[in-house]
C-alpha cells in the first residue's frame, strides 16, 4: 500500500453526523493552515487536517518520487480508507488545490462538494512544464542551501514579494503566518518543490471537462495571474463556478477569513 510509504501528522475532529472536509494546505504551510477558517467551520462540520509531504512532521520513509503527486493522492485515499471516511468533501489551497484537483478528478466517488482556492490544472504544454520545472529547480536549490533560519527567513520574505500575494506582508498577522512557516525543514520543502511542482505534476486540463463533482473555485481580486486561470476552468467545467474575493491576493483564507468562511459554508450547504 502507498500510505506504508508516509508516516501522516494528522488531526480527525468527529462532530457527529456531519461531513468530514478534508483540508489541504499550500506550499510551505502545515496542519495548521486553516486553524482560523476551522473555527468558524467546526460547529457544521467534521474535519481532517494534515501536513502534506515535505512539511511540518509528515515523514516520507519512501523513495523520493513519494513526495509527488500521484503517490502522494492514493496515500491520501488510503488514509481515507484507514479512517473509515467514505465520502467527504475536499477543500485544498493552491499546491493543496492542484493536489485537490487531481484527487476530485482521479477519484471522484470519494468526494461530494469540492472547494479550490487558488488552483492550477498545471501547465498545458511539454515546454512550459520544462521551464517550469527548470525555475524550480533554482528555487529548491536557495532552499537546501537555507541550512539557517535567517537564510529561510530571507527566501520567505522574497517569497511573499511575488505579485500573486498582493499587499500580504502589510497584514497585521504576517509576522505570525511566516513564524509558522520556518517551522518547515527547507531541505523537505526542497523535495516537495521538485516533486509537487506545478511543472512536475501531470497537466489536468482535458480532464477537467469530465468533471462532474460540485466545484467552487475561490480567487482573490489581487491574483490577476489566478483569476485568469480560474475563469478558464470554470469555462471549461460546466460543474465548476468561480468566486472572486475582495479585499485578497492569492492567500484568501489568510487575508479574508470570513468571506472565505461564508462562500465555503454557502457552497457546501446548498442544494445540488
């Protein structure tokens, strides 16, 4: 079995009889990402949260190609299976939505509502994913050469300079969400990079067409780069809509907790 190949940090919260959404957290986040959405989801729902491979305690005790995608999905589906969770809804940020998305479209049966904040199907073409992957590469090498914190403190802050992210770093829990960062190993999150990378995962355009779970896709006003994306996906996936969110860049549940609350709870309670 894949899941023989992780050792999962993960939290399963039972509020009886009530969905489990499982949460997936982005690049460089951990089982912590979603705690300030969780309080104000936990009365409606159950939920499992996890660190992703290459973050926070999640081992890999695999050979390196288990911090990719599709290895990293069926553990996923095999922990559902230890945990005798049958169906339940999904909701994943950015590198946790482009692994959403894999897992909504390769094993749909699994899943009833599905929530994707500032998701990919990844790159179309065999050229952009080299590239990608080429930019990658250089990347995950300034994080293995971060072996101090203040080197990793840096890469973060260079990190949090990219225009996807908007006006984050003026956030007034900025300081606290990069604290929670540099508890990473970035030597993990070098693997994660090269295995999870948007160029290494297998392009899920031409099946997103095929898609016939509830979709919400949540993009924050600043993200030009993902709105752009997400228009085209919800163009294509005739069970996908789109939900632009003032007031955010690319880390909505950061910037805007509660209009990320409330689309997520209208969604999931509304009628099919």
């Amino acid at each position: 079995m894949t899941l023989e190949k992780y050792k999962f940090n993960y939290y399963l919260n039972v509020n009886i009889n009530k969905f489990v959404i499982v949460f997936l957290h982005g690049f460089m986040g951990n089982i912590n990402e979603f705690d300030e959405a969780i309080k104000f989801l936990a009365e409606d729902f159950s939920y499992l949260i996890l660190d992703l491979p290459g973050h926070g305690k999640t081992k890999v005790v695999g050979d390196d190609e288990y911090y990719g995608m599709e290895p990293t999905a069926q553990a996923i589906i095999n922990l559902l299976d230890e945990l005798k969770i049958d169906k339940c809804h999904l909701m994943g940020y950015s590198m946790g939505a482009r692994l959403g998305l894999y897992l909504t479209l390769n094993f749909p049966e699994r899943f009833i509502k599905v929530v994707l904040e500032s998701a990919s199907p990844g790159l179309a073409t065999e050229a952009e994913r080299l590239e990608r992957v080429r930019r990658d590469a250089q990347i995950a090498r300034k994080l293995s050469r971060s072996i101090i914190q203040t080197d990793f403190a840096t890469f973060l802050s260079n990190w949090y300079n990219q225009p996807i992210f908007g006006d984050i770093k003026n956030h007034p829990e900025y300081d606290r969400m990069v604290e929670s960062r540099l508890q990473n190993n970035p030597q993990e999150l070098d693997k994660s990079l090269r295995f999870m990378g948007t160029g290494c995962q297998p392009s899920l355009w031409e099946k997103l067409q095929y898609n016939t779970i509830p979709m919400l896709l949540l993009v924050g006003e600043f993200d030009k780069k993902f709105i752009s994306i997400n228009i085209e996906m919800a163009r294509i996936c005739e069970f996908a809509q789109i939900k632009i969110i003032s007031n955010a860049g690319h880390n909505i549940h950061f910037e805007n907790t509660l209009a990320f609350v409330e689309n997520i709870k209208d969604f999931l309670s509304a009628a099919n």
